[in-house]
C-alpha cells in the first residue's frame, strides 16, 4: 500500500543513478516503464500510470556494454535523448579549486571551523592529483583533512594523509 519512487515522482524528475549496472532483468522493466509510463504495483493486476521525466547517470561505456551485449541496445537509444558528458576530475585542474572552496565552505558551515582553504603547497597538489574517484573523493578528503587540521589552511602534511603525493615531493618544514 505504500507509494513507490515512481508513483512519487509522478508529475516531477526521476533520477536513476548508475543505469549502466542494471541487470538485465531490471532494464527489461525499465525499458517497459520508459515506453509505456506505467508499471505494475507488486500483488497488483492494473497497471498505474505515471507522468515522470527520467534523468539518468552511469559511469560505464554503455556504447561498449551494448557491443558486448551486456546492456539493451534499445534502452540504450531510448536513455540517450540528451547526453551530457562530463569529463573526469582530472581533466578539469582548473575547477578543483572553486570545487574544494565550495566543499570547505559547507564544512565550514556545518561543523562551525574557520578553514580558509588549502595551502599554496597542497593546493598545487590537490590540482596536480589525478583523483579517480572524481569530485565525491574530492569531497571525502576535505572532509577528512578538516577533520585533521588544526591550522587555517588544510596543510600539505595533512593532505598527504589521504591522497599520494608525487615522487620526490617535501613535506615541507615538518619533515
């Protein structure tokens, strides 16, 4: 008896997170709700239809998994309306500094500190790092070095604890 995501986000957006891990079963149904609007309630016989706008997201290379034939190809075509490509972290250097401020501030607000930012030293590191886990590993580190830091400024030192530096590269004066 209880309302589903579907049913709520009738009349609004519905985002699916990581579509490109569904199992095949699963994108069966989904290609089934995205042409038809409807689905059927567990138990029930009368299908409910609903008016949603679906977004999606993935990290795989569904062109790839349809070739290998590990994702529906007709599901691809009908989540592929709009494709917004949005390149990893590590090709975008130039936003991780308006990122980390961004993620500092709400640190800032939530736990009531007064980190600044990052030292000149970490900050180069942190823009030079690779970051596979893109912007939510981002986030994570400046949580934990927030959580470590006891000067204004996260520190190299304290970064250090949660990515790799480059070869070769000081600690700066407490080494």
């Amino acid at each position: 008896n209880r309302q589903g995501l579907l049913e709520a986000a009738d009349g609004g957006t519905l985002f699916l997170d990581e579509v490109g891990n569904l199992p095949m079963n699963v994108q069966k149904t989904l290609l089934r709700f995205l042409q038809e609007q409807e689905f059927l309630r567990i138990g029930d016989t009368t299908p409910t239809k609903v008016d949603v706008r679906v977004l999606s997201a993935t990290n795989s290379d569904l062109k790839g998994a349809v070739k290998s034939g590990e994702f529906r190809e007709d599901l691809y075509y009908r989540l592929n309306v709009v494709n917004i490509h949005l390149p990893p972290l590590r090709e975008r250097q130039a936003d991780i500094p308006l990122l980390a401020a961004h993620f500092i501030r709400e640190q800032n607000d939530k736990f009531g500190t007064r980190v600044k930012g990052f030292s000149p030293d970490a900050l180069a590191v942190a823009c030079a790092y690779g970051w596979p886990g893109n912007i939510r590993q981002l986030k994570n580190v400046i949580e934990a070095s927030m959580a470590m830091e006891s000067e204004e400024s996260i520190s190299l030192e304290v970064l250090s604890q949660f990515v790799e530096l480059p070869e070769g590269e000081p600690l700066g004066p407490l080494s």
